[in-house]
C-alpha cells in the first residue's frame, strides 16, 4: 500500500535453452595400465584429432508491470531468441575400467539472434509505450553434459571395435520463486561422443625434396625427412648406372649424372622402431651434346 492507493508490482520470466552436440577424438590413452583401463583428460594433453559438431538455441521472455490502484505505470515486456552452430574446440574427460565407466564433454556454441520489447513508463494515465530491439553477432553459449554409466540412467557407454562410445541426455524444468516473481526454466542437452585410442602407424613417414634429373657429370643434392624422428636413411637409384648417388650417412644424398637413362630414385627410411617405409621420385641424365645449335 502507498499511502490509501494500493501499490503492485509483478514479474514473470521463462527461458528454454536446448543444444546438441557431438564429439569424435583420437587421444592418447593416459591409462597407468592402458592394456586393460582407458583414461583421458583434455586437461593433460591435446587429442590427436578433434571434430565437434552440434548446436545450440536459448529463447527467454519476460513480462513485468507495477499498478497502483489497478492502472499501469510502468511495464516491459521482452523477448530474447539466439542460435548457432558448435564452435571447434571441446573439454573432455573419459574413463573406462571395472570401476568406473564415465564421461563428461563440454563445448562451445557461438550463436546469434535478436532481442525485442516494449516498454512503458511515465504518469498515472498519460505514460506511453516505446518499442526497443537489436541483434546478437556472438552470443556464447555452453553446452556439455556426462555421468558414470554404472550409476546414472542419463548415461550409456560402450566399448567398440575401436575404442569407445558415450551418450548422455538430460532434460529438465525448474520453477523458482524470486524476491520480483517466479522464474521457469527448461533446458534439453544432448552429448554424443566417440572415443579412439590413438595408435602409432603401422609405416613411419618418409618424404623426399630436391632434383633428380641431370645431365651427364651435372651435380644436385636431395633431402628426405623421417617421422617418427631419430632414424636413417638407405639413398638408390635404379637402374643403378644412370645416376651416381653417395648419401653423406644422414638425411640427405649428392648426385652425380652418369649414363644417359631413365629411372628412379628411391629413399628408404627406417625408424628408431625398425619400422620401414619408402618413398621415390622421377630420375634421369641425359647427354647435352648442342647448346642453341652450337652458337
């Protein structure tokens, strides 16, 4: 009550905010006994390879109003709606072993949108109503979600052929009495997420840069470089008379022309596993007898 005149103010306000997202990522497994127990955290190590994909929405509206007396003095009634697609990067934790199955994803929604409202303001009986908007370029949304399997209806994970596989969705209303009026919330997420145990391949790489086509007696130098690093290099040419080749016992060889022929020049690398791979490229000499005619 102000005064005799009978004062109120109410205040409602809803929002609804849904995402989905999923996550597919070969990590090394930080296991201690990775024979048998998985176990990785983006906290400890970047994964090898990382592809997120989902989206994202949140749309809230308010409606408040003071009265005195029953007549309006002031009110604003507001709508926010934004969207958009998962941004690159994610938080992941996973664990599988017998004593714990569980998971927890968190990733990045940039959105955009718009806001609208009305707004009234002024005097008992002659306020006026004034409209307002705009628009959200990079509205940042959060989306994740996760549980242990063994203990939690919202979470499922499973072991594949390839590593292993975890979803989890949640979907949830609250009502809340605030000092202004009550709040309504309601938010649905959806994680979807595979995981790969990161695995050396089976052939290191090798590659192979410089010139391998000369003129008789002409010189050129060829470089290769070996991942995974630390191993050595085996430099030939076949046929073996076009092209004299002496490897300086590291990663690179010089080459001699000698025979008018064609063939190839191949690098093999051997890693500090005594795993091979290897590589070649186009070789021949010729012999110049006229240049330009003899002029």
């Amino acid at each position: 009550m102000a005064g005799s005149k009978k004062w109120e103010k109410e205040y409602h306000q809803s929002a609804k905010e849904t995402s989905s997202g999923t996550i597919t990522a070969v990590v090394e497994n930080q296991a201690e006994n990775p024979a048998k127990d998985f176990l990785y955290h983006s906290d400890s190590g970047d994964p090898t390879s990382l592809t997120v994909t989902g989206n994202g929405s949140n749309s809230e509206s308010s409606n408040s109003r003071e009265t005195i007396d029953g007549v309006l003095i002031s009110a604003d009634i507001r709508t926010d709606n934004v969207s958009g697609s998962a941004q690159p990067g994610a938080s992941l934790y996973f664990e599988y072993s017998d004593e714990t199955k569980s998971f927890g994803a968190i990733m990045g929604i940039k959105a955009v949108g718009s806001y609208n409202g009305r707004t009234y303001s002024g005097g008992i009986g002659y306020g006026e109503w004034k409209d307002y908007g705009g628009d959200y370029d990079d509205y940042g949304l959060s989306s994740g979600g996760g549980g242990d399997a063994l203990t939690g209806k919202n979470c499922k994970i499973s072991k594949t052929g390839n590593g292993y596989q975890g979803s989890w969705k949640e979907s949830e209303s609250k009502l809340r009495h605030t000092p202004n009026g009550p709040e309504y919330t309601t938010t649905v997420t959806t994680v979807e997420i595979t995981v790969m145990p990161y695995k050396e391949p089976d052939k290191p790489q090798v590659t192979l840069y410089g010139c391998s086509e000369l003129a008789t007696e002409e010189q050129s130098n060829v470089i290769a470089t070996g991942k995974p690093e630390g191993g050595k290099f085996r430099f030939w040419v076949e046929p073996g008379d076009i092209i004299n080749v002496q490897s300086d016992g590291e990663s690179s060889a010089n080459l001699t022309g000698a025979t008018p022929g064609k063939g190839t020049l191949y690098v093999e690398y051997t890693s500090p596993e005594g795993k091979t791979n290897q590589t070649s490229q186009a070789a021949s000499c010729v012999k110049i007898e006229k240049y330009n005619g003899g002029q």
